[in-house]
C-alpha cells in the first residue's frame, strides 16, 4: 500500500512538474508582429546581431506566416548591413529556392548581386566575386527589366564589366613586362574580345 501511495504522489508530481512548465513555455511566445518590429527598432539601432536572431526566431516560431517571409528578407538585408555577406547570401539562396514566385522576388536577386558586388577588390586581387556579381546583375536585368532594380543593375553591371577589363589588362601589362609576348597578346585580345564597351 506504501509503495502504491509513493508511486501516486510521485505521477502527480511530475504532472504538476510538466503542466508548470509548459504554462511557462507558453508564456513566452511572443506574437509574430511584436517580434518583427522588435527586429526592426534592432535593425534601426544598428544592432544587426540581436536583429538578425529576433528575425530567425520568428522564422522558427512561425515558420508558414507572412511574417517568416518577411523576417526571412529581413535578416538577409540586416547581414548585408553587417557586412556579413555569406550569411546573407546564403540565406537569399535559400529564400529564392523556397519562395521563387514572392512578390519582392526580384529585390531578392538585386541584394543578392549587391552582395556579390560589395565584395569586389581591387584588380590585383583575384576576381571570382566580380564574375559572380556580373552573372546576377546580367540575371537581374534579364528577369526583371522593368523593375527599378534594373537601372541600377545595368550601372553596376558596367563598373563590374570595367573592372574584368582592368584585371585583364593588369595580367596582360604583367606578361608583358616579363618577355611573355604571345600570353600578353592573349589577354589583350580578350579585352577587345569581350569588353569592347569598357
């Protein structure tokens, strides 16, 4: 009878146990709206680390709203601000593979190549974020050619195209200063070649 009466308290107990904690666990969620516009007053205080974690925890709180959408842009255009390219890309990736058809679908791509772009160096260095950014600006310009992201793609895409060229130019003079004549005319010859325009 004593045993039977231990185990009875002890069930009750952890009842009691479980059912204060998931009370206190339900507490805690937040609505979808507050947590934006908290991430947003981060955003506007320049605190883009506490931003971002706000805007994913409302895509892991409320993974099918409106709002996960927009917290989804969101926290990629405030590691953009941070500087934190990759992170933003990669999560503008993952945003164009699960909602191709959104309605900001074109300002997606745009900060996509902005963020290719804003990693550009100088033509010493080597070029790959260059030939990135070129390829999606030229995918912006093409998908979306009435959209006001297009002008600006095509300003960018032609500081971009002017900046292949120098690299081309840059290896060509360096040929050239060592005697390598033929590789030097090569690299000239993709300057009129391709960047006819620079």
């Amino acid at each position: 009878m004593t045993i039977t009466r231990i185990l009875s308290i002890f069930m009750v107990s952890i009842m009691l146990f479980s059912c204060a904690g998931k009370k206190k666990e339900d507490e805690s969620i937040r609505p979808a709206e507050e947590i934006y516009n908290n991430s947003m007053d981060q955003l506007g205080d320049k605190k883009y680390k506490k931003a971002v974690e706000g805007f994913e925890e409302l895509e892991r709180t409320y993974p099918y709203s409106k709002w996960a959408i927009k917290a989804k842009i969101m926290s990629a255009y405030t590691s953009y601000k941070n500087e934190d390219y990759n992170g933003a890309i990669a999560t503008l990736y993952k945003f164009i593979a699960l909602h191709p058809g959104n309605k900001d679908i074109e300002y997606v791509y745009y900060l996509k190549a902005i963020c290719y772009y804003e990693q550009i160096s100088d033509i010493r260095r080597d070029q790959s974020y260059s030939i990135y950014a070129r390829d999606i600006l030229k995918e912006v310009i093409a998908r979306f050619p009435e959209s006001e992201y297009a002008r600006d793609a095509q300003v960018k895409l032609d500081l971009v195209q002017d900046h292949l060229s120098g690299k081309e130019l840059e290896v060509g003079r360096f040929y050239l200063k060592h005697g390598k004549h033929i590789a030097a005319i090569n690299r000239f010859k993709e300057v009129v070649d391709k960047y006819q325009t620079t």
